[in-house]
C-alpha cells in the first residue's frame, strides 16, 4: 500500500480514540487511531454515500 497521509478531525486533534482518514486519487481509506492497523478503503462513491448518511442521520442511535 501507498505511504497515506492521515487526517483527523481538529476536534480530535490531540485525542487517542478518532477516526482517521487518508484520500488518494484512487480510493478512500478509513481507521481508527485505536486499531491504526484495520483500515478500511472505500470507492469514491462508497465515501459520499457514506457522509451523506451520516449528515442525513442514518446512524443516529
């Protein structure tokens, strides 16, 4: 795999339990600073499926 450059969100700036994201031309890939191994890559489309539900609430508990 390709060296990713990982972003978080500035809320999580110095926490150790955030989601981490890393976007290339090709894909998007997803972890958590708690298992930085389990990375999860999704397509383009797949991503903005994925915020899309999330803004809309899908997974509101």
């Amino acid at each position: 795999m390709e060296a990713l450059q990982w972003k978080r969100p500035e809320a999580c700036a110095n926490a150790n339990n955030c989601p981490e994201v890393a976007i290339t031309p090709g894909a998007v890939f997803l972890r958590s600073s708690l298992q930085p191994d389990a990375i999860a890559r999704l397509t383009k489309t797949e991503w903005h499926n994925l915020l899309a539900g999330i803004r809309n609430g899908e997974f509101d508990a």
